[in-house]
C-alpha cells in the first residue's frame, strides 16, 4: 500500500458519502417548490403541510450535504496537486462558476425562503424556493460539465511548453455530449431518491396513525411521491440509454468491462451473468441476451462492440506498454446494482399505488416494510452509478491525456494521506449518525400545525424568526 492507494480511497469514500446528501438535495428542492406552488393556486392547507413538513427534511439535507461538500474541493489540492496542475486552467472554470453563481443563487434564495414566511409577499416567497431550487440544478450542470471533461476531454490544447492542459472553448466544455446526458440521468436519479422518501414518509404515517387529522396529506404524499418515482425510473432507462451509446463512442473500454466484454462481437450479446477468469482475461461461463448489447451500444442489433482484449491491445499500441483495463468484477456488478436497486423502488411505487387504487387504504405491515427501505435503494443505486462511471474510466484520470498514477501529489507521504483519511471517516459516520437522528426525527413529528397566529399590535418589532 502507498500513498496513491489511500487517496484513491479518501477521495473515494467522501465523494459517494457526499453523494449520499446531493440527490435528495436536488429532488427535493424542486418537489418542494411544487408542493408550494400548489397551496398557492389551490389554497389547500394539505399542501401548505406539506411543503414545510419536507422543506425542513430539504434543509437538514441541504446542511449536511454543503459540510461535506467542501471537502472535496481541498482534496484537490492536498492528494492530487499534479492533477489540479495538469487540468487545472479547464476543471477550475465550470466549479468556479458554480460557486459563484449557482451555489451562491440556491444559499441566498434558501435563506430568503427560511425567513421569508408571512413576511415576504406569496408570490415572492414561491420565487424564493423556486430561484433555490433552480440554483441547486445549475449547481449539478456545472460540477458534471467539470467530470464529463475527465471522461471525454473536449475544448482545450496541451500546452508543449508547460505541459498543462489550457482551455480554448468554454462553450465547448459546457456543451460536452457526455454533460449533457449526464445531467438529466443524474437528475433522474435525484428525483427516483426525493420520491422515494417522500413515499417513505408518507407511507409510515398513512399506516402507523390511521384516521389522522392529517391522513388526507400524508395519503396524498404517498401518491405524489410514487408517481414521482415512477416516471423518474422510467428517465433514468432512456436517457441510461442514450448514454450507454454515447459511453460506448468516448469509453468503449468502460462499455466492454460494464458488460464483461472480452472479444469483440458483431453482433454482441447482453451479459445476464457473466463468470470470468481470475486474471480477468477471458469468460468462463455467462448467460447471454442475443443481440440487446449491440442495440444498447449502437442502436444497431447487429452493430460492433469492442472486447476487452481487443481495446487493451489497442491502447498499448496507441499509448505505450502497461494495462488499460479497469477492475473488471467492480464496473460489471456495480453497473447492475445501479440497474436492480433504482428498478426495485420503482416496483415498491407500483404497489404502493395499486394499494391505493379507488380510495383504499394501505394497510400492509409488509407494504410499510418495503417502503421503510425503499429511499435506500435508489440511493445505493446512485452510489453504484458513480462507482461505475469513476473506476470504469481507470486507469486514466483524464481519459486519454492523464494517468490516475500520476495525477497524485508526490509531496504527500502514505502516513498524511492515512492520518486524514482516518480522520475524515471518522468525521463522516459521526455526520451520518447526526444526519440519519435528524431525519427520523422530524419525520416521525408529522407535518406542522399552520393555523395563523394573532397579528402583533406592532408588526415592525418581531424578532427575525426560522419558520419551523
């Protein structure tokens, strides 16, 4: 073990623990901002509920996912200062705009909206949470724009005198195919995440208190949350399948270990199972859906997808002797983890609305059971995606241009990077227990009481107050 190994974990581990607070925080912001929209054209006080009900969930979220955020930013610079040098004039621009643009937008617009009720006109209240919600997308586009050029470098030149990459065309970086693809596949799955535990919620109070004052609202959840789900899962399989085509043009190397590839087939077969050699060298034994593979890859049932033995003896040739192929086992059963677990919450969504069919009533101990997990499944099916997209593309930092091997800070030793990456995981289960008692918390409390209070005699005197 050295010191490349342990920041290749620490980077690891805070991204996906990262990761964990990001989809919420992106679902949320907009499923908030409907159910506020909603009590401002109906007046119903179901959703007025509703919104401060999951709103103070957003925040909580928001919060943690902010704290951890900002560790990834100093990573750059403490393990991977060769990296930050090499790409730094390209990767810097899109994070420095979401900084000062977008994230600025959603933290300036949510503090609005915090402080905002009863004392902000309605209309521009909604704008407020709108304005956030809008800031937190934009805040995505940028930070993928920045990782789509780790996958297909675009819009810039190496410089021969310094050796950097420089960027020459912004709009080329921002306009990136593997960007945009990217963006509306991850907001899916943000959106299959919110829902899910907008399902969760709703679902343990539908079942747990029956007959409630406030059963309309949290029966009402329930549905919104799993139609939510349901056409989510259904974005996330077609825009999963124009970047599998996409992926397939940039990475083929990613698209071979996905499917455990090893020759190149035309056509090529869908790996069901797939058993490989030890070594990773060649299958074993696999169970095969004839031609799907060369659909998913080129929109053609009969089209030509690369083995891995071919592309690894082709990237020898073109960039000199040494291995170009990922972990295998890792990329195969991530990418179906990613698959199997977004699918099942969007089975949970299906029964969870055929409970409910013609006015029933959930009742299933099961059903609330399955709905308990239903918000990890998605979220672990977002892990296994960024677990995919990032080791698929080793052993290249920048895929084409710069190894992972030499993008780490060789001033670093091997007992700084583990003192930190120790301390950083402790830090972070201490924030996810913090994280998970908060939410459990306040959602077991049940949506708010939003009877108004009396006026104040001198409206100017009230105290600046959180509205929760």
């Amino acid at each position: 073990m050295d010191a490349l190994d342990v920041a290749r974990w620490q980077f690891g581990v805070t991204t996906v623990y990262h990761f964990l607070f990001v989809p919420l925080t992106i679902g949320l912001s907009v499923l908030v901002a409907i159910l506020q929209t909603l009590w401002h054209r109906t007046g119903n006080e179901r959703y007025l509920k509703l919104t401060k009900f999951y709103g103070k969930l957003f925040l909580i979220n928001f919060a943690m996912g902010v704290v951890t955020g900002i560790v990834q930013e100093f990573q750059f610079g403490m393990n991977w200062s060769d990296y930050s040098r090499f790409v730094g004039d390209v990767f810097g621009a899109p994070l420095a705009i979401e900084a000062l643009v977008a994230f600025f937008l959603e933290s300036t617009f949510i503090g609005l909206w915090i402080f905002g009720w009863d004392r902000l006109p309605k209309r521009l209240h909604l704008a407020a949470i709108w304005a956030a919600a809008i800031g937190t997308n934009l805040s995505a586009y940028f930070i993928l724009a920045a990782n789509s050029f780790m996958q297909n470098p675009v819009g810039y030149r190496i410089n021969p005198d310094t050796g950097r990459a420089e960027l020459t065309d912004f709009v080329a970086v921002l306009t990136n195919k593997v960007a945009l693809i990217t963006f509306p596949h991850t907001l899916a799955g943000a959106f299959l995440v919110a829902g899910s535990l907008i399902v969760a919620v709703g679902l343990w109070h539908v079942i747990r208190g029956p007959g409630g004052a406030d059963t309309d609202a949290y029966r009402f959840a329930t549905k919104f949350g799993s139609w939510v789900v349901l056409v989510s899962a259904a974005l996330v399989l077609f825009t999963g399948d124009i970047q599998g085509k996409i992926m397939t043009q940039v990475q083929p190397m990613k698209m071979a270990a996905a499917e455990g590839l090893y020759t190149t087939e035309s056509p090529a077969s869908f790996s069901v199972l797939t058993v490989g050699s030890l070594d990773g060298s060649r299958e074993i034994f696999a169970i095969k859906i004839p031609h799907l593979l060369s659909y998913l890859g080129t929109g053609d049932p009969n089209g030509t997808v690369h083995g891995i033995n071919d592309l690894q003896a082709q990237y020898a040739t073109q960039y000199g002797a040494g291995s170009y192929t990922p972990i295998i086992p890792v990329t195969y059963w991530s990418f179906r983890f990613m698959i199997a677990l977004g699918m099942a919450a969007a089975a949970i969504a299906l029964l969870v609305l055929w409970t409910q069919r013609k006015g029933r009533a959930p009742t299933s101990r099961w059903l609330l059971r399955a709905g308990l997990v239903m918000p990890v499944l998605p979220l672990l099916a977002n892990s296994f995606g960024w677990i995919f997209t990032e080791m698929g593309r080793q052993p290249w930092i920048v895929f084409g241009e710069m190894l992972t091997r030499n993008g780490v800070s060789r001033s670093v030793s091997l007992a700084e990077v583990l003192t930190s990456f120790t301390a950083f995981t402790l830090i972070y289960a201490t924030l996810a227990v913090i994280e998970f008692k908060l939410l459990v918390r306040y959602a077991k409390a049940g949506v708010p009481d939003v009877t108004p209070e009396p006026a104040a005699d001198d409206d100017a005197e009230r105290p600046l107050a959180f509205a929760y």
